[in-house]
C-alpha cells in the first residue's frame, strides 16, 4: 500500500500520466503483481479521467470514506489488470 499525489501546481501538466505510466510498466516488468487498485475521491474528477484513460475501472463506490476538516467525502475503488487476465 502506498500514497501518490501532485501538489496543487504539478496539476493538470502530465506528471500524473508519467508517474502512472512507469508505475504500470514497472509493475508489468517485475511481472508479480496481477492487479492494482486504487482508491480516489469522488469529487477528483481529473484525476478520475486520468484513470478511465490508464484502464482503471470502478468497482464500488464507499460512502463517506475521507474525512477533510469537518466535510466528509466519497469515495471510488478501481481497478487496473496489470497483467491480461488468462
């Protein structure tokens, strides 16, 4: 398990898309993990976007799952196969 994230003003210029594609074609070469999941808010609909694009598909929606201050917000579990399914 681990975080990825741009800093506001890394947004909306690639880094995302690399850092994304070389985690994937990371993955694919060392050729042990089969699946990757991710978890993103709702509300982040560029990075949603980015996803769709990568190949991610939702699997669920989870109801209130992050808390920021008092707000509370939904969130998407999806999921990528790194490897073709047999």
């Amino acid at each position: 398990f681990f975080t990825m994230g741009l800093r506001p003003g890394a947004q909306g210029k690639g880094y995302g898309r690399r850092l994304l594609e070389e985690a994937i074609a990371r993955l694919q070469a060392e050729g042990t993990i089969e699946i990757l999941y991710l978890m993103v808010r709702e509300d982040n609909d560029p990075a949603i976007k980015l996803y769709e694009k990568m190949g991610f598909t939702t699997l669920t929606r989870l109801d209130h799952d992050t808390k920021s201050g008092d707000q509370y917000y939904s969130a998407l579990l999806m999921r990528h196969f790194i490897r073709p399914r047999p």
